[in-house]
C-alpha cells in the first residue's frame, strides 16, 4: 500500500472541534482574546485587513462573525468592507471547521483520472457538498486545485497529508476510522450525559413496604 505523502501543513491548523464554536464566539474567551491581540498587532496598519484575516484564521481556523465590528474600527474601515472581503475570498470561514479536513483534488489531472467519480462517492459517504462536513462535524470536505502528485491521480490530503492513486475503496478505509471516531465520541458524551441526569434525579425506592423518593444529596423523603 502506497504511503501517505507529507505534502501540505495549511490545514493543520483547521482542527478546532464544532463544539467549540460557541466559546470561540463569546466575548472573553480564549479565542477571542486571541483575535484581540492579533487585531491590537494590526491596528492602524495600512492594507493590514488580508494579512489580519489570514492572522486569525491561521491561528483559530475561522473569523468569528463578531470580531467584524472590531476588525473595522481597528483598521479604519466599514463593517461592510470587512464583510464583503471575507465572504468574497472561499478561503476564509466564518464557522469553526469540523474536526478533520479532507480535500479532494478538483483539477485537471485528478478529473481525468476519476476524481470526478471519487468526489461523488466523497460527497455521498460523507452527506454533504463541498465547503460542508458530515453531520457529525467529523469531516469537512473542500476542493482543492493541484497538490502536486497529478503523476499520481487522483490525489486527496487529510489534515494536511496527501494521499494519492485514491480509489473509492481506499477512501472509505481512510474515512472509517475518522467517522468511527466521531460516532464514538458522541456515543461518549450522551453516556455522561444520561449519567448526570441519572444522577441528578429522584429515584423512587421501597424500604420496608414504604415508598420513599429518594433525592442525591437531600437525604429520603417519604412519598
Ligand atoms: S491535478 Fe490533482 S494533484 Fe495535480
């Protein structure tokens, strides 16, 4: 079996789990203080809005909605220009990614060596188009022009690693073990879940004939 091909790092820097986004967007957190800094560092600089953008995402992998306002009035601008340049540039996300990122090569090469049926099987497997994730937040599909293996097409990287001759077949085994991961942790959190439930409700329990509604932490009651 062909080894995968260290070839890109960008994504990388795209792991932050769907769970995050929440924290991520709320005023004091980690990451906003980080988009803070990052906006403080550029504040005032003349043409600093794309570097500044790439800053934040490269650090946190998305633009928070809320950090627009601030990015403005540090560099001087409209609400509406900094808008109009994060959405004009696919690059640039507004939401966290989901945990892993698979990019499937859309170019030349890659087509005319069946990427076209290995996208659909992608997108099918996965339930969603590019620039979109799985349900579970697993998996986020992108496109991408070339990673410099079209001797080797049709090409895909995961998290950065590419992996090239991909066939249907070999995709599902690369995808399993992320998607199986995703499914386990979700299994994981409604477990702890039904278990702090379990633990924070009244239980009903007989003792001697008598029915007694048990309360965690507040002793027995007769009922
Ligand atoms: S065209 Fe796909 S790797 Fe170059």
């Amino acid at each position: 079996m062909p080894e995968p091909v260290p070839a890109f790092t960008r994504a990388a820097t795209l792991a932050i789990k769907p769970a995050d986004k929440l924290a991520a967007a709320l005023p004091g957190s980690a990451d906003s203080c980080t988009t803070a800094a990052l906006i403080a560092a550029h504040a005032g600089q003349a043409g600093a809005l794309l570097p500044l953008l790439h800053a934040i995402q490269d650090k946190l992998g998305f633009i928070a909605p809320g950090s627009v306002g601030d990015i403005a009035q540090a560099l001087n601008l409209s609400r509406a220009e900094v808008h109009g340049v994060i959405t004009y540039y696919p690059h640039f996300r507004t939401v966290a990614p989901a945990r892993h990122t698979l990019e499937v090569c859309r170019a030349e090469s890659c087509q005319a060596l069946g990427g076209d049926a290995l996208a659909a099987h992608v997108q099918q497997r996965l339930g969603c188009d590019f620039h979109g994730a799985d349900a579970s937040g697993a998996v986020g599909l992108e496109a991408v022009y070339c990673l410099g293996l079209c001797a080797q097409s049709p090409a895909v990287a995961i998290d950065g690693v590419a992996h090239a001759r991909m066939t249907p077949a070999r995709m599902d085994r690369l995808l399993d073990p992320l998607l199986a991961e995703a499914a386990k942790v979700d299994a994981n959190a409604a477990v702890a879940q039904a278990q702090a439930s379990s633990a924070a409700a009244p239980r009903n329990v007989s003792v001697d004939g008598r029915h007694l509604l048990q309360a965690p932490h507040r002793g027995q009651e007769a009922v």
